[in-house]
C-alpha cells in the first residue's frame, strides 16, 4: 500500500534513510533530517509504501523545483518497489499540474538510474562536486586582467551569465529586481573579472556555515585559455578565507569538460556526482 507519510511512519523512514546512507549506490536526493523531529519539521508532499505490519518499505516525495518539481527518491530497500513508487509520484504531480518532474539520484544509483529510464526520464546531466580548504590557491592575475566584487548591473550580468555557459537558463528569467534582491544578501558575493576594461567572467559565492560554495564561475568563450577561470576561482578562495570559511564548494557538469580539468589540476577532491533527470508530463505552450 502506498499513502501519504503520516508521523507513525517517521522511525520507519528514518531507518530507510539511514539504510540509504550506508552506500553511494542506494544514494538519490532525499530528506536531510536524521532524526524524528527533524524529518516531522522537513516532510511536505511525501509518500511511504507499507508492507507487512505497517512497516515503511519506500518512500518518495515531491517538492516545487525550477519549472517543475524534483523527486526526494523514490528510494526503497528492494528493487521492485521503486517502479511503483515512481508511478504514485507521478501520479500525483499530474493532479497537481506539474508539466516537469526531476529526479536526482547519485551517479553511482545504477538501480534507479535504469529504473526512471525505464519510466521515461531523460538523463540531462550529471553534475560532479568537489571540495577543498581554500588555501593554496593564491594565482597571479594575468597581464590586463582585474577581478572586481560587486554587482554590475542587470544588464551586464545577463550577458555574462549568457555566454559564459550555454547551459545556464535559470537566471535568464530572473528580473532586474530579483537579481538586485539576491545579490543585496550579504551571504552572496559576486566577482567579475575585466579584460582591458571588458567583463569577461564571474564567480558567483554563498557562504554559509563555515563553507564556501561557488554556485556559478564562468568565462565567455573568446576569453578562455587565459588563466582568468582560474584567476576568478583564486579570488573565491581569497574571499572565502577572509569570511572565516575552511571549506571551499565547487561543482560542475560532466560536459564542463575544461571546469573539471581545472579544479582536479588544483588539487580538489571530488565529494559526490549526482546525475540530473527529466521528464514532461504535459505539453508546453
């Protein structure tokens, strides 16, 4: 039987999760809390698969994300509880009028990675995570290159964020309002590199407990091959320490072929990679 998650069910869930932690091949984006009020604070729209004695076998949950809504799971002890997990799901973003549905499981999930394929889900990508202390990165700036903080403007930082990487969409649709809002928290800092006086890059950091997170670092094609990627993540780690942070957060996907190659050259440790799918449940206007 599978119903909505009630609070009886949270010591049940909580063992699943825990089973799930226990190996990077059961790994999906799940709950966070590991602890019963924790999950009772998290816990929205989720549902558990029952078995004998009420005992939770499965769960899935499903969340607003992007255009769409992403997918905690489907995760279960056996194999064959996933596909009708994945099928209440969505079941219930249809009835919800979700038009996209993503899941993100761990790259090495090679179970459920078959299993939303089989559903329907296309794989998008997979993002790889890599952390270092932020020491040991201090690089001179090349020769007509200057790396400044702040916020440029709208319509500067549109056309960076445009071309410095074909895949970035999100904050296309952002407005000029929300963009000045988000880059107003003191918890995020923007650095642009200027080429002779043309922006040419950005790294976009959040700080947050101790860590520092390079959400977005990019540099426009006719810029590359410069040094300046490496200039701009220099920076993020100078800025991280000033903010007290010991952990520096950076990540991307798997066809960032020259991002990748940067960060393992500057002695980052890959973390996770999580690989990233989709599917449509309506047709879009």
């Amino acid at each position: 039987m599978i119903r909505p998650v009630a609070r009886k069910d949270l010591p049940g869930l909580l063992r699943l999760l825990r089973h799930m932690d226990q190996s990077p091949e059961r790994g999906v984006l799940a709950p966070e809390a590991r602890d019963l009020e924790g999950l009772a604070e998290e816990l929205e729209d989720g549902l558990v698969l029952l078995k004998e004695g009420e005992e939770v076998a499965g769960y899935v949950g499903l969340y607003p994300f992007w255009d769409g809504a992403a997918l905690e799971g489907p995760l279960a002890y056996r194999e064959e509880d996933l596909p009708p997990l994945l099928e209440a799901a969505e079941k219930r973003a249809r009835e919800v009028e979700v038009e996209r549905l993503y899941a993100f499981p761990r790259e090495e999930n090679r179970v459920l990675r078959r299993v939303l394929e089989e559903a329907g889900f296309g794989l998008l990508h997979v993002t790889y995570f890599f952390v270092k202390h932020p020491e040991g990165l201090d690089y001179p700036a090349p020769e007509g290159v200057r790396v400044e903080e702040g916020f440029p403007g709208a319509g500067v930082y549109r056309e960076l964020y445009r071309e410095s990487e074909e895949s970035w969409a999100l904050r296309l649709r952002w407005t000029d309002e929300e963009l000045e809002e988000h880059f107003q928290d003191p918890a995020v800092h923007l650095l642009v590199a200027y080429l002779k006086g043309v922006p040419v890059g950005l790294a976009e950091v959040e700080l947050e407990g101790g860590e520092a997170s390079v959400a977005y670092i990019g540099v426009v094609p006719e810029a590359r091959g410069k040094g300046i990627g490496r200039t701009l993540l220099s920076e993020a780690a100078k800025l991280a320490r000033r903010k007290g942070a010991d952990l520096l957060r950076v990540r991307a996907h798997d066809h960032e072929k020259g991002a990748l190659d940067l960060y393992r050259s500057l002695g980052f440790s890959l973390e996770e990679a999580v690989a990233t799918y989709a599917k449509e449940l309506k047709a879009r206007r």
